[in-house]
C-alpha cells in the first residue's frame, strides 16, 4: 500500500522488490526512541531507488494519517462492543468519529493542515494532494490490514485461552486502539509498553486480567518475530534480483 501511496504521488518507477525491501527494513527502526529513524531511513533507502524525498515523506505523512485515521474509526467500534456498555444507548455517539475522521482525510483538510505542520518542522510541503478517491481507497487497504490483524489476535488469543467466538469482534476490535495509542506516544519504540498496556487492558474486557497481560507480551513477541522474518525474507529476495554491478559486468567479460 506504501508503494501505491508513492506511485500515486507520482513516482511510478518504485518497483514491489526493492519497495518491500525499503518498507520492510524501516520497520526494525521503529524500535529506535521517537520513530525518527523509521522516517529518515526510509527516505534514504527511497532516494537511492530514485524516489524523491519530497515524495517519500509525503507518502509517510499519508501513510501515517490513513492509518491513524482507520484506527479511530475501528476504535469506534470497539467502544460500540463494550460489555459494560450493552445497555448504553449513549454509546452509539462515539460513530461521530467516523465523519469526523472522513472529513480529516479530506484533500481540503487534510492538505494543508499537512503542509503547515511540516512547515513548522522546516520541512518543505507535500508535492500535492491526493484526490478524495484514492484517499478512500487506500483507506479501504488499511482496513483490511487491521482486520487481517484482528483475526491474528483472536487467533493467538484463543491458542492460548478458551475464547467464545461472540468476543471475536472485540478482541479484533482491541489492536487498532492499541495502535492508536502507541501513535500518540510516538516517544516509546514501536510503541513499546504503551500499546501493550493498552491492548491488554482492552482483552480485559472478556478475559482475565492476567490472561490478557499474557496475551498482549506474547502477541507483542511473536509480531516482532513475525517481521523480522518478513524483512529477512524481501531484503533477500531484493538482494537477489538486483542489477549487478557495472564494474562486475565489466570484470566478467
């Protein structure tokens, strides 16, 4: 999705293989205090594909706005599958977000609401504004990818504790608020312990409070796993495609 957000901001060249490879070794700088790593290595790695640095940081901008922006609005959802709240017509307020966040992604919002934050980094403004359209569907992408990792969750939940399929959209519905979290204590690496605390205080819901504790750390480990194998995996098969070297041409002849 990454590498459509750059394409769609003009940079068509951006192949899958290295894009992967670029995207994939950012994520180890998450754990590096402030995430601040994750954005200038990206934007190093980008540049040396031919991807202008205006261009990647507009697409981390974007990227980081869409999936905020979707978070917010599953979140929304969890609050809906609160048990305490069942009786709670009042509950069903917390859809406001959902306009609200629509409106946020907005080309004539978001736009320059991005612009002057960047300009209050020093940084230069977005190339240009992606249309309403594709903001939508890259939107579309994002959820997909949460509920991808909903089901992760409720499955590593239920590998370890009996878990009713009834709590499934509760559970799901836990990680994105998690996320949201750890992206407003973008102090902590990756939001490490506060996106843990948090998915673990929301399973506390349906479950016991030391049995979401366990599941939170282990979903945490076995996540962090889980992509140091996939940056291992696309950094090779990157390495393994790549153009040799004119010297060596050269030398081979």
């Amino acid at each position: 999705t990454w590498r459509w957000i750059v394409h769609a901001l003009g940079e068509s060249h951006l192949q899958p293989r290295p894009a992967r490879a670029v995207w994939g070794k950012s994520l180890i700088a998450r754990y590096v205090p402030t995430n601040a790593l994750m954005v200038v290595g990206r934007i190093v790695m980008a540049e040396r594909e031919g991807v202008a640095k205006r261009i990647c940081l507009a697409s981390i901008v974007y990227e980081l706005g869409l999936g905020f922006g979707v978070a917010v609005m599953l979140g929304a959802y969890f609050v809906i599958q609160l048990p305490d709240l069942q009786d709670q017509p009042v509950r069903y307020a917390v859809l406001g977000l959902v306009p609200i966040v629509l409106t946020a992604l907005h080309p004539r919002v978001f736009f320059p609401a991005a612009n002057w934050g960047l300009g209050k980094l020093g940084r230069e403004p977005l190339p240009k504004a992606l249309s309403f359209a594709r903001v939508l569907q890259f939107a579309l992408f994002y959820l997909a990818a949460f509920v991808m990792v909903g089901v992760g969750v409720y499955a590593f939940a239920k590998a370890l504790q009996p878990v009713a399929a009834s709590d499934f959209p509760y559970i799901a519905a836990a990680y994105p608020v998690a996320f949201c979290v750890a992206v407003v204590t973008f102090i902590a690496p990756s939001g490490l312990g506060t996106r843990d605390a948090t998915l673990a205080v929301a399973i506390a819901a349906v479950l016991d409070e030391t049995v979401a504790t366990a599941i939170a750390v282990g979903f945490r480990i076995f996540q962090t796993v889980i992509e140091l194998i996939y940056v291992a995996i696309v950094v090779a098969i990157a390495r393994r495609h790549a153009p040799s070297p004119v010297g060596s041409r050269s030398s081979a002849r």
